[in-house]
C-alpha cells in the first residue's frame, strides 16, 4: 500500500480556498463555470436538500444566471463598439450622456464585477491525504499463513502487528483501532506489516498458475456485419478492411498463444443478423436458431457447444475458418455476446474481447433508439454481474470511425477487469497483444480499508471510516485508490454543484444539521494506523485474504505533509476520481474537482524534474478528459440528446472511452 505522504495531514477547518476565474474567460468557460457554481448535478448528496436549503439554491441560481446575462450582454456591447464602421455618434458626449447608467455597455465600461458567484467558488485545498495499492503486488505474495486471521468482533478489522494486547487473567484484551470495540481472547500479535492469509486451499493445481489462468479460454467474439467490410488506407497505399484488420490481429495472436501459452484455449464467436459458435473450428460451426431476444435461451444454446481442445491442437483450423469470415447482414451484439459469455464463464479466469464497428440493431441489447437503450440495460447489467462473479474479464474494442455507444458497453469491461478502447483497424494487432499481456491475477476481489475512527473515506455516500468496494477481476496494471479526511464537519469534497455545503456530520445523519464536532480521536496522537484488506480468489483457484497494516505520522503541517509528496499516488487518484464523477454525469463536480487538484500539482512540480514531467503528464491526462466529456451547459446538444439515458449521459464515444481510461490511468 503506498501513500500520497509520509505524514497524515490533520487540519482543524475546512481548509478551502477562492479559486477566480478571470473575466476575460470565453463565453463558453464562463457558462462552464456558472453552471459548476449553480445547477445541481445528478448526485445522491444534493437529492435529500432540506426546503430552507433548497430555496436557498433556487435563490442563488437566479441570481447567477442574472449575473451572467449582464456580463455576455457586456461582452456584446463591447464587439459591438470595437467594429469598424459603426455610426461615430455613439461615442459622442451627447448621446453618452443620455444612456442610462445601468445598461449592459455602461456595466462593461465601468467594469462593474459580476455576482461573485459567476467568477468565484470555494474550493476544497487538495492535500495529500491518499493512499493507493497497486495489484501487481499480488504477483508477489508475502508471509502465507493457512488459516483465519484473527478479525475484531465488530468491524472485522483484523489483528496486526500494531495492536495493543492487555493481559486479563488467562485472556488478553485488544481494543480495535478502527473501532475502539474492545476484543477478548487468547490473541497473539502477528510479526509483519503485509500478510496472505491462504482461507481456502485450491481444489486442483494448475500449471503456471502465477502467470495467470493457463488454462483458460479465450473468446473472439467478432462482429461481421455488412458494415464491417468498410476499408482504411494502408501507408503503402493499399486498403484494408476493417474485417481483415480483424482477421490479421487474431491470425498474430494466435501464433502468439500457441507458442507462450500452448494450453489455453481459444473459441470463436460470430455475429451478424445472426449468432454463429465456431468454437476451435474443429467441428461443423453452429448458427444459434433460438430466439435472440431471449438472452437465456442463448446462453442455454451455446452451453452444449463447449468442447475446446487447446490451442496448439487446434491453431490451425481456427486460423483457416479466421480466413473464410466474409461480412454480411445486421448486428445482433446482444446475442453474441451472450454466446460468449455462455462458453467464458465455464472457466475461471477466461477472457472475452468483443469487436465491433457498429450500434446493436438487433436481438436482445439493441441499442438504436432511447426506448430501446432502457430496455437494454438490465440486460448489460446481467452481463456484467455473471461475468464479474465467474471471474471473467470483457474487453469491448470499438473500430475508429464507428459508432458502437461506448458509454453502455463500456461498462461490461470496467466492472470486470476488461480494457475498453477506439482503435484503428490497422493497430488491431497491437491492441490485442496489449489485453492479452493483462493476464488476470485475481477474481472475485474485495477491497476494503479501514482508517482511525477520526477520519473518513471522502467521496462515499456516507461519512464512514471503513469502506468496501467489490472489483472484480483485476490485472497487473490496475490500481485503487482512497482518499481520506478528518471528520470535524467539514466541507466533504468538492462543494455542492448546488452552490451548498454538507457537512461530514449532515452525510451522517441523513441530512440533518448537527452539531460540529470539536474533539476528534486524532486529537493528540503522533501516528495513525490504516489496514488494507484484498479477498481474491488467486489464479490456482485458492481463497485468499491479502493484509496490509502501516501507520503514519500525524502533522497540522500542510507544507511538512507535501514535503515527502508522491506525485504518483495524488496524480492517479486525481485523474481516476474526475472519471468516476463524470461517469456518473456530474460534469459540473468533475471539472472544479480537477481544477483544485491541478492548482496544487502545479506547486509541486517545481521541486524537481521528475515531478514536473509526472504533472505534465497528470495535466495532459486530465485535459483531454475534461476536453472530451459534456460541458456543465444544459443546452449543449450533446448532453441534451442523452440527457436521459443511463448509465452514461455521454454523446459519443470518444468521450466514453476517455471517462472508463481515466478510471484505470496508472502514474507508476
């Protein structure tokens, strides 16, 4: 487990600062900025809003967007004048005279300011209290112990090498640190700060099994149709079609495969108008004839056809019926993909890298029309649910040029593991080397920290010390991260995209105002403990519980706290964090939440040039982000035409995939 600093960093107040917005912004910026101030983004804390809050916000909305109408008719007032050839009495003493003192030119001219909320808002100081692991480190397992750790009986934290044993008489007691519940028993400390916990011993071994699922199966799953013979040009000056993009990127792979990883298995899956089970093209291929609006009764289908030799058995049959793929017909995704999670999920650790270049017109998971995306959805979130509890990862690859609305089916990759990306047909093969690089070291994986009763996990929809969040399947590049504060009732992350303020106090008792906390169980200690805890299913099948338990010193030094600064760790945590909060369509929080993370990587960077090239490298990250999704403008037509369909209110896919690649960005 790293963290972002050697220090905890304990304030006694909100520790927000004014971030102004220069009045010379475009029209566009400045519209951007407003709405961040005023209009109430899609999120769970600004829907429970008390009536005296809420007229409050109603209040400061009108008197924003007041504000902005005066400074664009300004703005106008100006070109206007400024242009060449306007009638010279304008600016003549007479008519100046006669203008009325409050008009929108006499408001630029004097250069009244606007209300302070179109070019002011309070921001929360980025600080450094972040803590992230990195799930390479399972490669490197540590201290294996067989058996149950020892688990406090309220909180589940388990014991560690910082807890503190008292003798009563025969039994020694243990008061929790993330709980204060005081623990009776015959303990005994463990030694080490990292330690793997073996619950549950694997049924059988498999070969390689540090490098991943050996045996487990890979599914082509490719779409043919007609729309697929489209062509691109080659630097030589030939064309290509996106099919035989296709075609070259699996032909390398498996060469690939059969010479590195001779005992996995590969099946291929084909869609058009209809569904066709290849499998390792050793038999005569299948065309489904159930009903593809009925995904089980596809899944029900396509489980009889499982019967897959490995690889090197079978490279070239699947690589003479590769050559023989001709586009043709419709584009029932859906149903397809159904076939291909049907035959993944008989393995643990198998992978399913769906390709396409167009919309799913056809079956069950169409996604044409509005009426049609919302009947989809429980079905996508069916898919995702069976394939993150068998431990299989998605990898959705739409083809540059396309349009496939990432922003739906890009949640199959992000909630198992999966990769999703736009590629150019002609870098397919690249592209599919790169996810099968990411073998799956772990499945099922549980995530959960615990920190000190005085602080809090930031951004969750409660104020808690202990939170847990269900991953998935996990590879080697991934990594997490938690951001953490004290909880005095202070602001909790970015303000309210409402223009209002909730309190950790106010998060914790549903919305009702409470009284501030003034003494904090930080108060007066010279180091907090934080424990990590991963329960995975590793790659021999085995049931295992990873603990990490560090401690770290406590300083109400801002600047001792950014000395020892690990760019890195606040670098993805911040990238990551403006994804997940545009993701869920709050743009408005998004944007300002990058701006207070920037304006203090910006400091940072001048320590050295190796931090200087990470905040470049963060910022330019981070732009393009914020450059691809929807402004805060409600009448943009981007936001507007997806305004009502979930999960993403994204308009294209550009944007969708930079939201879901900001969520797995790594700076290490």
């Amino acid at each position: 487990m790293e963290h972002a600093s050697e220090f905890v960093y304990v304030y006694d107040h909100s520790d927000s600062e004014e971030i102004e917005f220069d009045d010379d912004e475009t029209e566009e910026e400045l519209s951007s900025t407003t709405a961040a101030v005023s209009i109430r983004d899609s999120s769970p804390a600004s829907s429970n809003q008390s009536p005296r809050r809420r007229k409050s916000f109603l209040s400061s909305v009108r008197s924003s967007f007041k504000s902005l109408i005066g400074l664009r008719s300004a703005r106008k007032s100006r070109d206007r004048d400024s242009e060449p050839g306007l009638n010279k009495s304008r600016s003549s003493p007479s008519n100046e005279s006669k203008k009325l003192p409050h008009t929108a030119s006499s408001l630029f001219r004097t250069r009244t300011p606007p209300h302070p909320l179109a070019l002011k808002k309070r921001v929360r100081k980025a600080d450094t209290n972040i803590a992230a692991f990195k799930f390479s480190k399972l490669l490197d397992p540590s201290h294996i112990q067989v058996g149950e750790p020892t688990t406090c009986g309220q909180c589940e934290a388990h014991l560690s090498h910082l807890s503190r044993l008292k003798k009563a008489g025969k039994e020694k007691t243990w008061r929790c640190e993330f709980c204060d519940y005081t623990n009776v028993g015959k303990y005994q400390k463990p030694d080490d700060d990292d330690i793997t916990y073996v619950l549950e011993t694997a049924p059988t071994m498999k070969e390689n099994a540090v490098l991943g699922f050996d045996e487990s199966v890979l599914v082509f799953c490719v779409d043919v149709s007609s729309s697929m013979c489209s062509t691109v040009q080659e630097p030589d000056g030939t064309y290509v079609s996106r099919l035989e993009g296709v075609k070259m990127a699996i032909d390398q792979q498996l060469t690939r495969l059969s010479r590195e990883y001779p005992r996995r298995r590969v099946c291929l899956v084909t869609f058009e108008s209809n569904v066709q089970v290849l499998g390792d093209c050793s038999t005569t291929p299948t065309t489904l004839s159930c009903n593809y609006e009925d995904a089980e009764a596809v899944m029900h289908e396509t489980s009889k056809l499982n019967c897959l030799h490995p690889v090197s058995e079978a490279v070239n049959t699947i690589r003479e019926a590769v050559r023989h793929l001709h586009p043709q017909g419709s584009t029932a995704l859906g149903p397809g993909l159904a076939a291909a999670l049907s035959i993944a999920i008989q393995t643990r650790g198998s992978q399913v890298i769906m390709c396409t270049d167009g919309l799913a017109n056809l079956g069950v998971g169409s996604l044409e029309g509005k009426d049609q995306i919302r009947a989809a959805e429980p079905f996508y979130a069916d898919m995702k649910n069976l394939a993150k509890r068998n431990g299989v990862s998605i990898s959705v690859i739409a083809i540059e040029g396309s349009y496939c609305r990432l922003g739906q089916l890009g949640v199959l990759a992000d909630a198992t593991g999966g990769k999703v990306n736009i590629v150019d047909p002609l870098q397919l093969r690249d592209e599919f080397g790169n996810i099968l690089d990411n073998l799956i070291l772990a499945t099922n994986v549980h995530a959960t920290m615990y920190l000190n009763p005085g602080l809090y996990v930031r951004h969750e929809s409660t104020v808690t010390n202990i939170v847990t969040r269900d991953i998935g399947a996990v590879t080697a590049i991934q990594e997490i991260t938690f951001e953490y504060g004290v909880d005095r009732g202070q602001t909790d992350d970015v303000a309210l995209s409402d223009g209002g303020y909730e309190s950790a106090n106010e998060k914790r008792e549903g919305g009702k105002s409470g009284k501030t906390k003034t003494q904090n169980p930080v108060d007066g200690r010279e180091w907090l403990p934080f424990q990590f805890q991963l329960c995975y299913l590793a790659a021999d099948g085995s049931k295992v519980m990873r603990v990490f338990t560090q401690r770290r010193h406590v300083t109400r030094d801002r600047t001792q706290a950014e000395e020892s600064v690990d760019i890195r760790v606040v670098a993805t945590h911040a990238v990551q964090h403006t994804g997940r909060l545009a993701e869920q369509g709050r743009y408005s929080s998004s944007h300002l939440y990058n701006m207070g993370m920037s304006k203090s990587l910006e400091k940072w960077k001048h320590d050295c040039p190796a931090k200087h090239q990470l905040v470049c490298s963060y910022q330019s990250r981070s732009q393009g982000l914020l450059r691809s999704i929807p402004s805060s403008k409600y009448s943009s037509t981007s936001l507007s035409s997806w305004a009502e369909c979930p999960p993403l209110a994204i308009g294209s896919d550009a944007a969708a995939n930079a939201v879901y690649d900001a969520k797995r960005v790594s700076f290490y």
